[in-house]
C-alpha cells in the first residue's frame, strides 16, 4: 500500500510542476560611475577648500592642494567619483562643511559642488 502512495504523490508533484521560465538576462545591470565636481570661486580660501577635501574624503594634504590648484586653474574639477548614493552623501558632505574661516570676508555660502554621470 505504501508503495501505491509513494507512486501517487509522486505522479502528483510531477503533474502539478510548470515549467520555470528563464529570465532573458541573469545578469545584474552595473550602475553608471557618477563624479563629484567642485567649481571655482572667488570668496572660498584655498586652506577651506584642501581642508575640506581632506576632512570629506580623507586625501592628503598634497592631493587635497592639487586637485585645489586644478579647479582654481580649469575652472572646475572631478574630485570623487563612484556611486550615485555615495557620490550624493560626498557632495552633501563638502557642502556643510562648515564655515570658512580662512577668508579675508565673511562668506555666506557653500562651496558649488555638483554630481554627474560619467559614461562608462
């Protein structure tokens, strides 16, 4: 008798399966790199801004100064680059990073940072 019953669930489950369908691609979607960009400006300390970098994400002295000098001579300048979420905290982050107590007048707001997408 329990042979009879083994054999008929077992006929059971087998009927009542589906065919699983395969998902067209199994392959997770990497996310796009997004840059931080920092703009030049006339009213931030060069001492604010290569503290600040070192203070948001922990360069040296030497690297904070160099990308500080870039963006003084370019204009603007990519100062992190990585995920969109981090890339938002990085730039929320440089913009409350206090007050700039370097500057010869007081200044009211924050250094102009921006997020983009890279390609790739």
């Amino acid at each position: 008798m329990t042979d009879n019953v083994a054999a008929a669930v077992d006929s059971l489950s087998k009927s009542k399966q589906r065919p699983r369908k395969q998902p067209a691609d199994t392959t997770p979607k990497k996310q796009p790199p997004y840059a931080v960009v920092v703009f030049n400006d006339d009213v931030h300390a060069f001492e604010y801004v290569i503290e600040a970098f070192t203070k948001v994400f922990g360069y040296p002295h030497e690297k904070s100064l160099a990308l500080a000098l870039q963006i003084h001579t370019a204009g603007r300048g990519i100062v992190w680059s990585g995920s969109l979420e981090v890339a938002e905290l990085k730039r929320d982050q440089l913009r409350a990073a206090g007050p700039d107590f370097y500057a010869a007048e007081k200044v009211d707001g924050p250094l102009h940072v921006t997020i983009e997408p890279l390609p790739g």
